[in-house]
C-alpha cells in the first residue's frame, strides 16, 4: 500500500522527523528487497524503473546507502541493451531508459498502471509481462559516471560481480562497463558534430531523449522547436560524456590514453560550439536545418549549470576555469533563473518561446535540478550559493508536506504549492500549463535525505569541502550580496510568511 508523505509524518517521533521522514519515503520508491528504485510512487511512474531517475538516486545517496546504490547499479547493468532493435530502441550496450512489468513484488499493478503500461508497450515493442524501452542518450554515461564512483569509494570488487542479463547471457559488471563505453564511443565517432547527440530510432519514440523530454523544449530564438528529423546534441550530456570516458580509462587502464583523448576532444568541441561570448553563457545545444547545416539552441537554459557538478573543467588552464564557472554561477542565481523554489527550468527572459506552461520551462523549477546545481556548486567551491539552493529545496517540501517532481513558480515568483480546495476563499491562480507534478519523486527524497545527512554528519560535510581559491570567494562574497537569503524555516509561522499558500489551477488551454 502506498503512503502518504502525512502518513510517515504521524508515525516518527517529532525529533526524528527531518531525517527519518524521507527515509522512509525512501521505502516507498524502493522494491521489496531493495533491487530497484521506482521513480515515483504517486500516479505516472508508479512502479517504473527509470535509469536516469535510478542513477541520480545513486548518486545523491552513494555514501549513505551503499547496498541500495549497489543494487540500483546491478539491475541496470541486467537490464542492459543486448540487441539491436529498431521499436523499443534497443541498442547493444545501451542503458535501459525505462522499465515495466505487469507485476510488482509479485502483485498485479494497479488499473492505472496497466493502463499506462499497455499504452506504452504497444507504442514502444513491449509484451503482457514486461516493457524495456531505452530511448534516452544520457542514461549510458551517467551509468558509467556512478559505476567510477562507486568503485573510488568502495572498491572495484563490484566489477568482476557476476550478473545475468535479460535474454539469459552470463557476463560481469567490468563486461557491461565496456559494452556501454562502446556504445559511447561509437556514438562519437558517428556524430557529425563530434558531440554525443540523439535521434529517436521509433517514429512513437521520445522526440528529446535527454531528462527535459518535453516536446517543446528545444527551442530556437525563434520560436522554431529543434529538428527531430535530424541529430540533436544537448550540453549537459556532453559532461555526462567526458566524466564516462574519464572512467572508462580508470576502469581499462590499457587504452586510458585514447579515452582521455576523446574525452579532451569532446570537452574542447563543447566549448567551441556552445561558448557563447555575447551571452558570456553556455548555449543549450545543437540541432540541424531541413539542409542538414549545424544549428546552435542558444537559449538560455539551467542545463550547462550540469557542467559545475564534474570533471568537465577540473583539467582546463585555471583562467578559463574561473571563466566558466564565474559566467555559469552568475547566470543561474540571476533574478532569471533564482527562485523562492529554487533554479527555473529556462530563463525567465526566454519565457515567451513558448505559449504555455511547459514542465521543463520558465514557470517551474524542479528539486532534482536545483540539488544537482546545487552538487555543483559546491564541487567548485562556492558552498554558501549551494546552502541557498538547498535551502529552497528544503522548505519546498516542507511547505507542500510532499516530495514533489516539481513546482510551479509564476512570472513574480510566487511558488504555486497548493491544488484548489473544496471550499477556499481568495485567489485561485491559473497556470496555463498540462503537468500536474507528481507528489513523491524519488529523486526528491534522495536530494532531501543527502542535503539532511551531510548537514548532521561532520565527515560528510568535510568531505564537501574545497579549499577555496581567492577568486571563489570573492564570486561567493558578489553573488551573496545581490541575491533574497533564504534560511531553512523549521517554524511553521516563519514558513508561511516566507512561502504563503498559492493555490493554482492547471489550464490546458495553452494560452500562456
């Protein structure tokens, strides 16, 4: 039986609660056993196991739920792709993008599900029992990006760890790693513009297969959505990419040379096609004309704040470093990005490209991207921008007693936590929009259960830390001042003032 965030909230002593809730949330997305992590446990993604959502749930909990982490890594390498199929975009080495069975934990799904999970396999190649679909890019890097971080805080020994994959082939976790980096390297080589780009194999596929995969994301200047008849290259997965091939070189130390190589490569041709000087800000990514001519997407995006949270930057002459991070840290906690709720999915300023409230755009904000800018940060050695975002994570769940996927927040900046109710009095705000969020996401409740650890627990936050540079803390000290503080607000009273309830409506109409 599904929980309710109010029911785990009744049944934890008071002292307890801020770390021992999303604990328990925690079990609600996790299958019996703790082989897998659903992505959701409210409507849509009930029982799913998505490889994007797992691994970001790996990630945030790595030095917190070590068994949980090595489970999730396991059952994707089971799940990986080992044929060549054109409807359900099966590819060998290829990272599943998401998982269905009719049955969970050995009970049937819900009628909602099966409603879904039909519509799904009949779209995208499944059977009665189970639906394997892997129609993402950025699923495969980011596997191999956990599986290196797993193996430099625990050890390699999970590499030569026997698994079975789905048509029944015996092979280890160090053979699934190769089979994935082939597939990435491949990827490359066939990429005309030398990024890791993406073209759906399936008619009935997902146009954007990267996380934003809303239809109407990729977006010109113009107006003109990308083109999903040719190849698209986004810039987050490209730092996906680099951290991958960095580990594949740890992992195959005989041809480390060559990955870093490609890895170098991939960085550099990021740079010189998604640098923009006039924007002092990283472009979205890269398309194709009806003529097959390269197209850079430069509208302003929280994607390339991605970039702050690896590598990508970590070998580069320490004056384009600054560069970069200086340029991306100042852009993504402008009045353009910041919100009360945390980071906006697009610019504000970009707002009109789009004539509605889509679920990747300018009115929403989603706690999983502002925790992984938030990672980032912090990795560069600004943790008192992190705290900021962190804490606008933190009272969001607090305020909507949920986890949710996101949040709506208005051209003002009023945050949107409340459904209307039965009987209420004021303003009902409309957004002209077509998602409603769900309510218990699971990588949500991994932010929430990482942010809370590292906060209690000294050796984790020593971890975090970097000895900060002259030039950081002078960027921290800049940004600081221009930017609304927010403190975590235990006191409901407080909450309220800083986060009074805005109750909305969802319009379909689409006239935004």
């Amino acid at each position: 039986m599904r929980l309710t965030l109010n029911q785990i909230i009744d049944n934890v002593p008071p002292a307890r609660k801020a770390l021992a809730v999303p604990a328990l949330a925690l079990k609600t997305v996790t299958s019996r056993g703790g082989k897998s992590v659903y992505a959701s446990s409210d409507t849509l993604f009930r029982g799913a196991v998505f490889g994007r959502d797992s691994l970001e749930v790996a990630e945030d909990l790595m030095k917190l739920k070590s068994k949980l982490v090595r489970n999730i890594l396991i059952r994707l390498a089971e799940l990986q792709g080992v044929n060549n199929k054109a409807k359900n975009e099966e590819e060998i080495g290829k990272i599943i993008h998401e998982y269905r069975t009719i049955t969970i934990d050995g009970r049937l799904i819900d009628k909602t599900s099966q409603r879904i999970f039909y519509e799904l396999a009949e779209k995208w190649g499944g059977n009665k029992q189970e639906l394997a679909y892997y129609g993402s890019v950025d699923a495969t890097p980011h596997f191999l990006r956990t599986l290196d971080v797993y193996c430099s805080t625990y050890g390699n020994e999970i590499l030569d760890h026997e698994i079975t994959k789905r048509n029944g082939q015996k092979t280890t976790m160090r053979q699934t790693a190769h089979a994935a980096i082939t597939w990435l390297t491949a990827k490359l080589g066939s990429s005309a513009s030398g990024l890791i780009e993406y073209k759906r194999l399936n008619p009935r596929g997902i146009p954007n297969q990267v996380w934003k995969d809303s239809e109407e994301f990729y977006v010109h200047l113009n107006k003109q959505r990308a083109n999903h008849n040719g190849p698209i290259a986004s810039i987050e997965v490209q730092a996906l990419g680099y951290d991958a091939l960095m580990a594949a070189g740890r992992f195959f130390p005989d041809d480390a040379a060559r990955y870093r190589e490609l890895a170098s490569q991939l960085r550099d041709k990021t740079i010189k096609l998604l640098w923009q000087d006039d924007q002092h800000y990283f472009a979205l990514g890269t398309d194709y004309d009806a003529t097959d001519e390269l197209r850079i997407i430069s509208t302003e995006t929280a994607n390339p704040a991605a970039l702050l949270d690896s590598a990508f930057f970590d070998d580069l002459p320490q004056k384009d470093r600054q560069k970069y991070v200086t340029a991306i840290a100042n852009k993504i906690m402008s009045k353009d990005f910041l919100t009360a709720a945390g980071v906006r999915s697009r610019s504000l300023a970009a707002a009109q490209l789009i004539n509605f409230w889509d679920y990747h755009g300018s009115y929403v904000s989603w706690p999983k991207e502002t925790y992984d800018i938030a990672k980032g940060l912090r990795r560069q050695g600004l943790p008192k921008l992190a705290d900021q975002l962190e804490n606008r994570l933190l009272n969001i769940v607090l305020k909507t007693h949920e986890y949710p996927e996101f949040v709506y927040v208005d051209e003002w900046g009023r945050v949107l936590t409340a459904r209307p109710a039965r009987r209420m009095h004021g303003q009902l705000i409309v957004a002209h929009g077509t998602n409603t969020p769900e309510r218990l996401q699971a990588w949500t409740v991994s932010a929430v259960m990482a942010i809370i650890a590292i906060r209690l627990n000294k050796k984790l936050l020593e971890s975090t830390k970097t000895n900060q540079k002259p030039w950081q803390k002078a960027l921290e000290e800049t940004i600081m001042a221009r930017i609304p503080h927010m403190d975590r607000y235990i006191n409901p009273f407080k909450l309220f003032i800083r986060y009074p309830t805005h109750r909305y409506k969802l319009s379909t109409d689409k006239k935004g």
